[in-house]
C-alpha cells in the first residue's frame, strides 16, 4: 500500500489455480497493453522526470511545458509554501496528471523509496526557501532546508545511477556586480544566506564530475545550474500562477494584491539606488518562460550531445527594468490604480541585477520570447 503512491503502473494480479491463490506485483505496461487507454494521455514508455517543489509557482508550470512536451512527471513536494490544487489544475489545463507525493526531500528513506520503485530519467530539483529578507533572519533553516535537501536528493540519486539534474539556482550568486550585464564566467559571491545556499550548492555539485574522473565511472553526472532572475506572470489560462500561502517573495504579488486592494499600499525598497529612477533594477522574465527554459535543459541532458559535468547558464531576458517602471507599466496596461510608498533599503537586495543569456540560446535553443505586457496582464488575469 506504501508504495502504491510512486508506482502509478503497478497493479497485483492475482491468480486462483485449484484453490491456491498466486499474487504478484507486474507492470501494467507489460502485462496489459491494450488497457493502456486507461491512464488518460500517457506515453506509458515516456521518461520520468522527478520534479521537486513541483507544486509550487516556478513548478507548476514547468509541469505543464513536461507534460506537453511527452514527459511522465512525478512531483514531491511538502506543500510548505504552495497546495495541491496547482497540480490539479496542472491535469486540467493539460488532459493529464501527475503523480504527488507529499513529503519533504530532506527526508532520506522516502528519497531512496522514490528512487527505488522508478526509473528517473532526469530530476528537476526546486524545492527550497527562497525569499532573501527572510533569509537574513533565519540563516540556519536556509542552509537545513536548501543545502541538506540538495545532499539528501543526490545521495540518492547516485545510488540509484540517475545522475541528470537540473538544478533551480538564482542570479543571487553573482553578489552586488561591478558591470553588466551578468555573464556565466563572472565572479560569484552572496551578499545573503539565500544566495550563499545557492553558492553553496553549485560548488557542491561542481564536486561531482571530478569525483566521476576519480571513480573512472562509465555513467558520470550531468547538471545543468540554471540561474534565473525575477519571474512574473502566470499561465494564459490564469488557472495557476504565484499564490503564496505567507508573505510573498517577489515583486508581483505585492502589486497584485494591493490593485485588487488587499493591501491598501505597495512598499517599495529602496529609493536612492544608482538607477534610472534609484529604485532597483531586475531582470523579470516570465515564468512559461522559465518553464520552458527547464524544459529545454531536460531535453539537453537527456540528447546524445548531453551536458559533460556541470553547466551554468543565465535565464533572463537581458533587460533590466526598475521596481518603479514595472510599477507603472501594470496600472497602465491593466488599466488599475497601484498606490504606493518608498521606503528603507532591504537588507540584502542589490541595486540591478540582469543577465546575458547567450549561453543558453546557443546551448540550450532557449531565448525568453514574452514580453513585459504580457507578464502583467498575465498577473492581473491570474489575480
């Protein structure tokens, strides 16, 4: 019964030959192929992709582009900042379903279960905390939660030999950049917890390709770091996009919610930096952009001209906009009122962060296509 939750195709049949009854637990691929009309819009011989944090925003939708695209998906998540109801909406938006697992990656006897009873062709590991004021104040649930899941996640991964990750990094390890835009090669550093956990983590991985060189293993690890920038917007649909179930973490919420008047005003951090308007400039991209960005390095990793080790790349539309500017644009083209006040600096935050994103046109055939009216019309429709 435990592990009827992660082996969607496992069935037991049974058998009664002169009174005795023989069980056994089969594969319904093999065993039943002209049934297989029953798991509505399967590829039964599609590759699995374990997603973490699946249920989440960036998640969700990056479930939608694998599902479309002819993927079996299989999604832990412990619901701590998202529901449910994101994958529900996740089947209907797409005609299929994904299998849900409850439960937090930290936890090492699930993970080896997980990876025990399927053949993961790729993991694509989001799950973690992520919001950077936060992070300065609880340093030490940053580095539990995002390092030890990280560690957990690919301890079993190695043990079962799926070594394709694609791992959701941040712009946050490049620091507070001396020039722009921000390019693959430049220095790294984190000038919050957030951001170190992510540092952290890349170096980590960086690790394992040199241990494959030592061990001379015939299957050597494969990982794509995709460090994005400030994702907005929400599906066309406006059936899923960012709900946090606490105080946001991104800009677009905030917006959002103070328009529809839940808030009675927008804060703004920051007022004095060296920008266009000394409020703080980010590279914004759309989240099915950043889906499909996921998706496309899950089609890497899984070609035959594959990722050798580790590859970094930036996804991000290479244009940096203001707080203020995005502001703007949102009660402009939704037509709506976004009160609003500046305060203090966040601890932190930088003054502009945008990408160079060359590397994963050329490697990936990635390149965000949407534009900032769509990212806010996309909010509004979603709120």
């Amino acid at each position: 019964i435990k592990s009827r939750r992660i082996m969607p195709y496992k069935v037991i049949l049974s058998i009664s030959i002169n009174h005795h009854v023989y069980c056994a637990l089969v594969d319904i691929n093999d065993y039943f192929p002209a049934y297989r009309h029953i798991l509505k819009g399967f590829n039964m011989h599609s590759p699995t992709i374990l997603v973490t944090g699946g249920a989440g925003y960036i998640g969700s939708h990056t479930c939608i582009e694998l599902l479309n695209a002819g993927f079996y998906v299989l999604v832990i998540d412990n619901l701590q900042n998202s529901s449910e109801e994101s994958l529900k909406r996740v089947a209907d938006i797409t005609g299929k379903s994904v299998t849900f697992i409850k439960g937090d990656v930290r936890d090492k006897e699930l993970m080896k279960e997980i990876f025990s009873e399927n053949k993961i062709a790729a993991t694509i590991h989001f799950a973690g905390l992520k919001a950077v004021g936060e992070s300065c104040a609880m340093p030490l649930e940053y580095y539990d939660n995002n390092i030890n899941s990280t560690l957990v996640l690919c301890q079993a991964m190695e043990k079962a030999g799926s070594k394709n990750l694609v791992f959701s990094s941040s712009a946050t390890v490049y620091g507070d950049p001396e020039t722009l835009p921000l390019t693959e090669n430049m220095p790294l550093s984190a000038t919050n917890p957030y951001g170190r956990s992510k540092l952290i983590i890349e170096e980590m991985l960086r690790d394992l390709p040199e241990s494959d060189k030592l061990k001379k293993t015939d299957n050597p690890w494969s990982v794509a770091l995709l460090r994005y920038f400030n994702p907005v917007g929400a599906h066309e649909s406006g059936s899923i996009g960012e709900d946090p179930s606490d105080i946001p973490n991104n800009l677009m919420p905030f917006i959002t919610q103070t328009a529809v008047g839940r808030r009675t005003e927008l804060s703004i951090f920051g007022s004095d930096y060296d920008t266009v308007d000394g409020t703080g400039v980010r590279d914004y991209i759309h989240v099915v952009d950043l889906a499909r960005g996921h998706l496309k390095a899950v089609q890497k990793l899984l070609s035959k001209e594959s990722i050798e080790g580790v590859q970094a790349y930036n996804l991000g539309t290479g244009n940096g906009i203001s707080v203020l500017e995005m502001v703007k644009a949102f009660a402009e083209v939704n037509n709506v009122k976004v009160p609003y006040k500046l305060v203090e600096r966040r601890p932190g935050d930088v003054a502009a962060c945008y990408a160079d994103a060359t590397r994963a046109k050329m490697e990936l055939d990635w390149e965000a296509g949407m534009s900032l009216d769509d990212m806010v019309r996309d909010s509004w429709n979603w709120q």
